[in-house]
C-alpha cells in the first residue's frame, strides 16, 4: 500500500513563502467538499515558516523551518476527536473532516505540533489536507510543493519499506521523535534549526599588520575529550554545528602555523560567534 | 477596373450574409448588433459605387447604392483598394499605409464609427476557443504577472486557483549544460514569484476600485477644494460622468493654459502585458492628447547609469553589463562568486521569479566559492552560505578601492589585459597608493570608513585576484542598493574598474551570479514590453526597433517637448520649476543635457492624470508628493488605479481599472526588452504567453485600453487610438509580429495560452559577453549595443568610450565636467553627503538606514490592499489588528533603545516619521538598521504630509537630494534616521 510523506530540507528552504501562499490560494475562498471547508483570509498557518537566527554578527546564519500537519500514523488529533471527525485515509493523509468536527476545540490543543488550527466563524478545527482533493484528482503533488522553487519540499507516494530506506539514505529525521506520533513528515539538515555552533575567527600578526590565520587546526573539546576538530577557512573563520543548547563548557583549542597553541573557554547556551582570536 | 468593382461588390453583398451567418452561430455576436441602430455606409471616395448597411434591432440588412445621410461613412479611394483591404487576409501593412495617405477615410461620431470597425473585425474572433477545459465546470487559462506566467483555474467566472506552468510532453526540452564532469538541467515548469502567487487575493480585493467615483466636495464647475485632497471621501459616479469630467478637464486647461499643462505619469511597473502596459496603451493615448511627461529616474541602476557608464559605455544597459552565455560560463569555469549588495533570492533579478535559484544550486553543489558584501545578511547568503562581510552603508568604495589596493601593491592583477584593453589605470593606481591626495587607500583605511576588518579585506583580495571570479555586483546586470545611496556612483563605477583589473570576459572572470545568461534562444522575435507594444511611439519607446515595421500601427508623437523630472514633481507643482537630467540610453553624453521645467513657451502642470498610486512609497522624501496633491496649482487629479491606495486617494476622480487577469493580453516570461536586453535569458525557457481574459471585469471596472478608448470617443481621437479594434485584435496583431507563427498557429497558440521556445542547440547557443573584448576580436554577442556611431575605430570593434578602451579616467566626464567634485575623472572615495561624516546629523539621526527593493512584493504589487502577502511573516507583522511595516535592528541597538521584538517603533528623522514593527536581529550590525522601500499603504495618523505614517513608506525618511546635483537620481540608501518605542499617541506636524 503506497501513502503519502513529505521530505523537508532546512537547508534549501530559503523562506520564499511560496508554499506558504499557494497554500491559501489553494483554501482561502474555496471549499472542496469532502475534505474541507475555506480557510479563514487571514490567520491559519497550515504551513507555517519558522525563522531560526543562529550566532552573533558577523558569524551568522538563518534557517526556516516549513512546518505543516505532520500527518502522524498515531495522530492525537485522531484520538481526541469525537465521532471519527478525524480520520487517517489508507493513502496516510490526516483529514478533519469539517462537518463532524463541528465545534470539537480540543482537536486543536490534541496536536503536539500546533499544526491544527480553529476556525472562528465557522466553528472547526482545521489544518493541511496534504491537497487530499487534488491528489483523487490525479496531482501528483501538493501546491505547497508544486510551487516550492528550490526543491526544499518533496511529496514522495511510496510504500513504508521504500520510504525507509529513503530515511536512511537520506538521513532523515521527524520533528520531536519524542512526541512518538510517528509524523509522516521528515525533515533533511534539521540541525540547522533545532541545534546550534561555536564559530569564530583566527587572526595573527604579520609585519605590524593583522591577516587572517587561513588553515589553523581548531580542536573542540567537552569534558576534556576531543569531540571535534577543523580548519579554519581563507577568512580564518571555523565552526563547529550540530550541538546542543545550554550544552554547558567548551574548551577551543587553535594550533597554526609558528604560533604558540591558544586555548579557549566559552559556554555555549545558544549559538555562539567566540569573536576574533587573535595568536 | 471592372475586376476590382465587381470584387468589391461582391464582398460588400457578402458582408451583410457573413454577419448575419456570424449571428446565427455565435450567440455573443448576435448580442453585439442588438446594441446599436444606425446606418453604415462603405463606398468609394467619388461615390461611384456602395452599399449602405442598416442595423436595426438586432438585424442587419444592405442595400446598393449611396444613402444621402448615412450616421457613418467608410470611404475607399479605389475599388482595388477596397477589394484588397477588405479580405479577411488583407495585409496589415496595406491597412496601416491607407489611413496614413488618406485612402481609407471613416467618418461619423466616435462611438459608433469605432462600433462598427470592432464589429466587423469581431466577425474573425467570435467562436474562438480558448482555455483548457478541466472538468467539473472548471477551465484552466493563462496569464502572466511580473513574477511569472501562470495558470489561471476559472469556475463560474471566478478564479479559484493560480498556479506556475507545469510544462507537457508536447512543450520543448530543456537544454543540458556540462561542467566539471556533471550535467544541468533545468526542471521542465516555469517558478513563480510569492507576489504572484498572491494574485487571487489581490484581484477580490477589498480595495478594489469597483466604480468610477468623485471626491465629494469637487466641484468641477464651482468650488474644487484642492486643499482636501487626501482628506475627504468619495462619491460614486457613472462612467458616463466620470468621462464626461476628464474629457472637459483635457479640454479646458488645453484651452486655458496651452500646450504642457497636462501632466501624467506612471509607476514603473504595470500588470504585465505588451498591449495594455504603461509603454503601450498610456502612451498611444497621451500622445493622441499631448502631455508633459513625467521621466522616471534610472531608479534600479542609478550609479551605473550616472556613474559606471562612463568607463565602459553599455549606455543601451543603463551602464550595466551584458549577460550572453555567462551561466555555462560561471558552471564550466568560475571558482568563486563575489555578490556585491547582490541579493537575487529576493529582487528575482527583475520578473525572473527563481529561475535563477537551481542554477546557483549547481554552483553550490560544484563547490563555488561565494562571498557577499551587504550592509544586510541577505536571502541568498542565508540560502548558498559563504562569507558575510557588512561595509558600513554608503562605503562601499572605500572597500573596492582598498581590494584595488592589495591587488596593485601585491601585483594580483592582470598586467597584459590593463595594458591591453584599457586606458588610464596608472591615475587611478596612483590615487590609490596616495600619490594624489596623501592618502593610501589602504584595508586599514578602509577599516575606519567602512568598517570591514582590515584583514578580511586582503583576505577577500588575494583570493580574488587568484581565482577566476565572477563580480555578481547587484542582483542581475547591475543594480544593487549599493547604486542608490550618495556615493552610488563611485561604488558602481569601481565594481567595473576591478573586473577590468582582473580580466572582464576571460573564461570564468565576468559579471552575474547565473541569475541572467542561460542558454535559451536569444534569436527567436518575441518582443519586451518596452518596445512599445500598441504605443505608436518612436521616440519614447524601442518600437521603432522591431516592432513598428512587425506590427505596423499608426505612429503617435508627443507635441508637447515639456518634461517634469521623476523625483521633482512635487517641486514641479508647489515652486513651479525644477531641472532635470535624462535617462537615455542610445549614447553615454545623453545624460548631460540638462532641460529645465518648464519648457520655453509652455505652460506649467494644470492638470495631473496619474496612472496608479506607488510614489509614496517608492520615490524619495515622499511627504513631498503629498504636499503637492493638495496645492491649488493642481486644478485637477485624475487617478486610473486597482485599487484604492496610495496618490490614488488624493484624486478628485477615480477611473476604476481591471487587472490583466480580467482583460486580454499577450507577452512573454520576464522579457521586458529595452534597458535589461533579452532579459528572457534569466529564464530557464522562454515562454510566451496568450493572457487570457480569464473573468470578466470586477464591478464597473474596465480595461485602461477601454477607459482610455471611453475618453477618446469624446474627444473625437478613438480611431487613431484603438484603429478600430478590440483588445483580442491587437493581441492576434501581436502575435503575427512575433517569430510564433513558424511554430504554432494562432488558434492553437490562443487556445493552449502558452508556448515554450526551443532552446538552441548547443553550437549555435551565443558567444559569453566580453570574450571578443578579452580577446581583441569584433564584437559577437546577439545585441546592436552601441550603436554603430559610437565605435570610433571600426564597427563592433572596441567599447563604446572615445578610446574604445575600457577607460578608467574617462573620456565623457573630461569633455563634459573635468572639475566636477561629485564625480572625478576616476573613481574615487566621496564620503557620503548624509552619513558618519555628516557630524551634526549623525549625532541627531546615528542610525544609516538602507531600504532595499522589497522581496515578497514588486514595487508596490503584492502588497498592502488586504493581499495575501500582507501575512508572510517577514513583509507585515499584524499587531492589535493592523499590519505593520518591518524594520530590522541590531540587538545591541535595539536593547539600547528598549525595543522588543514586534515593538512599535517610531522611525524618524526631519523629514518625517514611519511606524513600524521591529525585528531584532543579527542580520544587520550594530548602528544599520534594514527596511524595505515600496510600501503601498500611506496612511498618515493626521495631516498628510506632516503626519507619522503607519503604513510603511520608508521612503518618506530618505533624502531628495540627487545623488550628485548633475543626474535625475536618488540616494535612498543614504538615510540617518533616529528609533525609539511608539507610544501610539504622539502625532508630529
């Protein structure tokens, strides 16, 4: 049986919006009976773009985070609807089915993700039907993904076996595996948002003058064990990605080139530019 | 003879059976002749021969003969010609060449002479199909939008969906390029701009101007109320009535005042469509009347234009540079990219949406190097990574002229070509060394100016000058927020002098970012919309290019010389003079000649017939524009707008336009032609579009084609302006100019509604720009640019300065201003006139706020009028019920001044105060502070023009001073301003 999953790679989303807008373009003004009723003008975000700034200037990066219904296979929406007003089709995709959950306000609060949203004139929780109506229609994709310009979002309809072996191939991941919802969404490079970096540059003195230490070994070190190690870059910038936040001390240690080595504590809470180290 | 009469005879019996055949079948032409009773007579001109037709109730019958006094009369000078022109095969050429020589007469009032015209050319349209008919009662049209074609999904002639173009296995393949062992290939659909994904909601607009109105307290024949222009409200009118105003306003200031007291301008950005854009269907009419234009300022090229042009020509590019071939270029041979105030992910160059993104992909995956100087942390290095450097605003000369000295003092230069294709490198080296002022341009010199570590800088320079780079200065053949600030001159013309340093046009050393130059087929004649599409104008369009000999039309000529500079019209209306400097783009001394308003002999603006409302928020110090609206020196404000937005609240009437969607049109992809040359290369296929009329008008609103066609039947110009036809007409007309007739027929090409062009195969893809110049050969790249006078040695040999050289003292500037303080002979650090230097101002105002083009609207497209844009996170922030404006400030400036994020701040300086939402971020370093211009929403919280705006328009704070005093330009991106919270309360006069 082939269902529905979604791929999202941090990485290439670069905040476009354009899964964002089609999307209501899709659902604002427009019912498509069976599956939902029009989404509010302004509001709902069934696709809703998270903006993760990470560093201080000038050592910076940003990322986003398209986040839609993640079309759990153990969905709490489901379980907290009353009357099977949510239900998962065998093609995988969530739908509250807007007649039968009339009035049912938990179905909002049921979702870990905050991905189902409450439609104050009409009086229903609502959310990404996964564009359920145009996929029987023979689509092949969802407008969110249609319209994605940078191949950040992919709609993959394939068996669970072969769906696996994408997540391993890929390295793929869900948002907050703890919720144990088991999304159908899987995010690529979520490191860019969810964790975060010590980054810095090194810079000697040459002839009076101060240059950018291109190709110094910069080691990283917890508790004493070397965790990490790499080269700093033509600016004499390096960094370290994939920590944790309020991971607690870090030792930086810099070795280049007819300088005496340089070691370095900082504390990481969140993403940190160390500044300029001078040898 | 007898031939050519009984031919004649014959067609004119066939006529009435065609049109009676035409009634039966189509139900929509039957309706078309149950709206008019009269009598049409078509005859020879020495009444030899006729046949009168007689519409009457729905019915048409004809009889031979002359009719003593018939309501109109279509005159033929002969029967051959009759004969000739009256097939439905006819030429339009022989039509075109009959009116001019007065072969072919028609007389009788406008409305129902053009009724007729458009009536018997409705005999070739009506029936035909068009759209793809999807089931369900749903049909899929096309249109096209300054962010990309689209499909448009229409039920009961309401829009419910609009989508980029997925292409089918009919369309053309895509091309391959092959670089470093991979292969490209574009994806086989066309990307689509967020303001044009916004497009349905912007057409239910609420907004939406849906019938003609009146200020309430404007009396045309009495009291006019100027003062309360902007102030009070509206009242509904008839169309009739709204016409019947403009048509006798036209009329009474002509006879009042003289030539030139009708003044009218656009915004620079349209809905798209050749036919009904302000190149085409504006100025066909404006002619026809005679007005003083307003003449836009090179506003997204500016120092290129006013500066850089001079060392290197490329005057038909407004100073910037060309693009042939540079994607396959940049894939096969570049090592780094070098974006300078560059930031394609969010301009889409200009109409390209992201057809540009997957290209810089590829150069990401082949493991391009890429660099980005920008005050701002922008989209596309958040997106391709790399180093981020941040001049302070406005010093960004300070930073070339510093690379420039690294590379002189540690010889990273290209010796042989500087002494090869160049002229004058010693003077500007020697002022870099400091042989000229004392000073050496030094990276620690340019450390305190603009504040980039001196190390990075060599850093920068020395992988600069050993790698094959490409300078992608400004996101597409120039441009860039760099160009528009005081010192936007020096900037741009130093970004041409490095890459002249380092080898212009050798493989994998060139201008661009892969945003334009893709191999698609340059040769195939599909016209931009600045050649003037139905214009009829010579002068001020390219139509006398291409387009006048494919698509023969009546010419149409201004009379009235006057012209009111852009940035000046507030001047213009309030002191009643101002002076200018042309954007001119046939030579590099076009700008010199300065013209002065008003014009010898003419009268000053009595009148002013706006077209759209955008200046508030995309011109400078824009309290000014709303100063003037409200001057008695303006008897009159007409406003053919969208929407109700913007100048067009300070109008005393209101002509309710549609949009593209709700009117026919054709055009092609992000092709605009004129300044930005096959700009259809930064597409990964060329597509033309048929826009269809997908629904109709909304309200009583029409067509500007129409409203312009409602005002010329009263004033007896409605032949010459329409010639007769409808939209759908002009559109075929179109289409017959272009190369499409050798690929699809017109029945098809209508009823699919778009048709991807071919790409070339790989040997005839075009030569990359300045290899010939590299290489010492005659110029190969598929452009007359310059034009033949301005080579001075040979044709296509050489630039197009005096010395064909790329010159870096330049000749023009000698013969023009050798003296001139604000732009030298080289290029060199000017300090900005409003910026840290600027001592006084810079303790009152210590914030450099730069104000970029937006990146989730188009000018003002997309924006504001309740569109779904208005939602994205990163445009507006709603706060208790109203969506605010954004403005980015450091943490360290912002903790400063107790600003959160999602404050409401007041952002100030002399010239006035907007109120935004804050963003507190690491994007912008500490004393920068980032918004984007180009808001549509001007809502003063009092008086307009003294008031704080919440609406957003930056632009109110930003200088109106000329980048340099010789130029038409603005400096937008040199602006002091001051930030603190908003209490709501306050309101400054």
């Amino acid at each position: 049986m082939k269902k529905w999953n979604l791929i999202i790679d941090v990485e290439k989303c670069e905040d476009c919006n354009d899964c964002f807008l089609s999307c209501k373009d899709e659902h604002v003004d427009n019912d498509w009976p069976g599956y939902s009723v029009s989404q509010p003008r302004h509001g709902h975000r069934w696709m809703n773009i998270m903006r993760k700034e990470r560093g201080q200037y000038p050592l910076i990066d940003v990322a986003y985070r398209p986040t839609p219904c993640m079309h759990c296979d153990s969905a709490p929406c489901i379980k907290a609807a009353r009357g099977n007003a949510v239900y998962k089709r065998n093609d995988g995709i969530v739908i509250i089915d807007p007649i039968k959950a009339k009035g049912q306000q938990q179905v909002v609060k049921a979702c870990p993700y905050g991905a189902v949203w409450w439609n104050e004139e009409k009086d229903i929780p609502q959310k990404c039907t996964f564009c359920a109506h145009l996929l029987d229609e023979g689509w092949t994709k969802p407008r969110c993904v249609q319209a994605c310009p940078t191949g950040a979002l992919r709609a993959i309809y394939a068996e669970d076996s072969e769906m696996e072996r994408i997540i391993k191939a890929e390295d793929l991941e869900v948002l907050h595996p703890e919720y144990k919802t088991r999304p159908r969404v899987y995010y690529k490079n979520l490191y860019l948002y969810e964790k975060c970096f010590i980054a810095g540059s090194v810079a000697f003195e040459k002839d009076g003058a101060i240059e950018c230490a291109q190709g110094a070994t910069v080691s990283l070190f917890k508790d004493s064990n070397k965790i990490a190690e790499t080269t700093t870059d033509t600016f004499g910038d390096f960094k370290f990605d994939k920590l944790d936040e309020n991971s607690g001390n870090y030792t930086l240690e810099i070795v280049y080139q007819g300088h005496k080595k340089k070691a370095l504590d900082v504390e990481l809470k969140t993403s940190l530019n160390a500044g300029t180290i001078h040898l | 003879m007898a031939f050519d009469k009984a031919q004649f005879s014959i067609i004119l019996f066939g006529l009435e059976k065609i049109m009676k055949y035409a009634a039966r079948k189509y139900p929509s032409f039957a309706a078309r002749l149950k709206e008019k009773n009269f009598i049409a007579q078509i005859k020879l001109r020495d009444n030899s021969q006729g046949r009168y037709f007689i519409f009457k109730d729905g019915k048409v019958r004809s009889k031979n003969g002359i009719y003593p006094s018939p309501d109109i009369t279509m005159t033929f000078q002969s029967a051959a010609l009759a004969a000739k022109l009256m097939k439905p095969w006819r030429s339009q050429l022989d039509v075109i060449s009959a009116m001019k020589n007065f072969q072919l007469g028609l007389e009788g009032p406008d409305e129902l002479t053009i009724w007729f015209s458009e009536t018997l050319n409705l005999l070739f349209t009506a029936g035909l199909k068009y759209g793809t008919d999807m089931g369900g009662g749903i049909k899929r049209y096309t249109s096209n939008t300054n962010g990309g074609p689209v499909f448009v999904y229409v039920k009961n002639n309401k829009i419910i969906r609009i989508t980029p173009i997925e292409f089918d296995e009919t369309d053309a393949k895509p091309w391959t390029i092959k670089a470093r062992g991979k292969s490209f290939t574009p994806p086989r659909r066309t990307t689509i701009a967020p303001h044009a994904l916004a497009w349905k909601s912007m057409v239910y607009s609420p907004d939406r101007l849906l019938y003609p109105m009146k200020r309430v307290d404007f009396d045309p024949d009495g009291n006019r109320n100027c003062h309360n222009r902007g102030i009070s409200s509206y009242e509904r009118i008839s169309w009739d009535e709204a016409t019947d105003i403009v048509a006798r306003e036209i009329r009474r200031v002509k006879r009042e005042y003289g030539p030139g007291a009708i003044l009218n301008g656009s915004g620079s950005h349209h809905t798209w469509g050749h036919l009904g854009y302000w190149l085409s269907a504006r100025l066909r009419f404006f002619n026809t009347i005679g007005f003083t234009p307003v003449v836009h300022n090179p506003d997204s090229w500016e120092g290129w234009y006013w500066g850089a042009m001079h060392h290197w020509g490329q005057s038909m590019h407004l100073g910037g540079s060309e693009t042939y071939s540079t994607v396959e270029d940049c894939l096969k041979n570049c090592e780094m990219v070098v974006f300078w105030s560059s930031d394609p992910e969010s301009t889409n160059g200009v109409y390209g949406a992201f057809e540009g993104t997957v290209r810089r992909q590829w150069l990401k995956e082949l493991g391009v190097k890429m660099v980005h100087i920008d005050p701002f942390y922008n989209h596309t290095a958040a997106l391709l990574g790399g180093k981020w450097i941040a001049p302070r605003p406005a010093t960004g000369n300070a930073l070339a002229l510093a690379i420039a000295y690294v590379w002189i003092t540690e010889g990273l230069y290209d010796k042989e070509y500087v002494a090869k294709r160049t002229l004058g490198f010693e003077k500007w080296r020697d002022y870099i060394l400091g042989k000229e002022d004392g000073v050496p341009k030094t990276p620690e010199w340019q450390e305190k100016e603009a504040g980039v570590p001196a190390k990075d800088v060599r850093a920068l320079a020395r992988e600069w000058g050993t790698r094959k780079t490409y300078l992608a200065a400004g996101g597409i053949i120039g441009f860039g927020s760099a160009c528009r600030c005081a010192t936007g001159n020096e900037w741009a013309r130093s970004m041409v002098c490095l890459m002249a340093m380092q080898g212009l046009g050798k493989p994998g050393i060139n201008m661009g970012c892969a945003q334009q130059g893709a191999p698609v087929d340059t040769r195939f004649y599909f016209p931009g919309y600045a050649e003037g599409g139905l214009s009829g104008d010579l002068q001020g369009t390219a139509l006398a290019v291409n387009m006048y000999q494919r698509m023969p039309q009546l010419p149409t000529v201004n009379t009235v010389y006057q012209r009111v500079p852009r940035l000046r019209i507030p001047e213009a209306i309030l002191e009643g003079k101002c002076e200018g400097y042309p954007t001119d783009s046939a030579t590099i001394e076009g700008q010199f000649l300065k013209f002065d308003y008003p014009a010898p002999g003419h009268s000053p603006v009595r009148m002013y017939y706006k077209y759209g409302g955008s200046h508030f928020g995309t011109m400078a110090e824009t309290n000014r524009y709303a100063k003037a609206y409200r001057s008695e020196n303006l008897e009159f404000v007409v406003n053919q707008s969208i929407w109700f937005e913007g100048e067009a609240k300070f109008a005393d009437v209101l002509l309710p336009a549609c949009t593209s969607f709700e009117r026919w049109d054709i055009s092609e992809f992000a092709n605009c032609g004129g300044y930005v040359q096959h700009s259809f290369t930064q597409c990964n296929h060329r597509v033309a579009i048929m826009q269809h009329k997908c629904i109709d008008p909304l309200g009583e609103s029409k067509s500007d084609f129409q409203i312009f066609l409602e005002i010329s039947k009263k004033l007896g110009v409605a032949a010459p302006f329409s010639e007769g036809m409808t939209e759908l007409d002009w559109c075929k007309r179109l289409f017959n100019a272009t190369d499409l007739p050798n690929f699809i027929s017109w029945k098809k090409f209508l009823k699919k509604g778009y048709f991807v062009i071919p790409a070339p195969k790989e040997e005839l893809r075009d030569p990359v720009s300045f290899r010939w110049f590299a290489e010492g050969r005659p110029k190969d790249t598929p452009e007359v640019s310059p034009l033949p006078a301005d080579y001075t040695e040979k044709f296509g040999m050489g630039l197009q300065t005096q010395s064909g050289k790329l010159e870096f003292e330049c000749s023009s500037l000698k013969r023009f201003d050798p003296d001139d303080p604000e732009r030298p002979l080289i290029s060199k650090y000017i300090p900005a006139w409003e910026g840290h230097h600027t001592k006084e101002l810079y303790q009152k105002y210590p914030l450099q706020l730069i104000s970029p083009h937006p990146r989730y609207s188009f000018h003002t497209m997309g924006d504001g009028k309740d569109s779904m844009v208005n939602d994205v996170k990163d445009h507006r922030i709603l706060i208790d019920g109203y969506y605010y404006w954004i403005i980015r400030i450091n943490t360290k400036d912002a903790e400063a001044r107790g600003i959160k994020e999602n404050d409401l701040v007041k952002v100030f300086n002399d010239r006035g105060a907007v109120i935004c939402a804050a963003q507190v971020t690491e994007r912008v370093p500490p004393g920068t502070v980032h918004s984007y211009e180009s808001s549509a929403v001007y809502d003063p919280v009092d008086e307009p023009g003294y008031s704080p705006d919440r609406g957003g328009c930056i632009n109110l704070l930003t200088p109106s001073r000329m980048m340099i005093k010789k130029s038409h330009s603005m400096a937008a991106n040199s602006c002091l301003v001051q930030i603190e919270l908003w209490d709501g309360e306050e309101v400054t006069k």
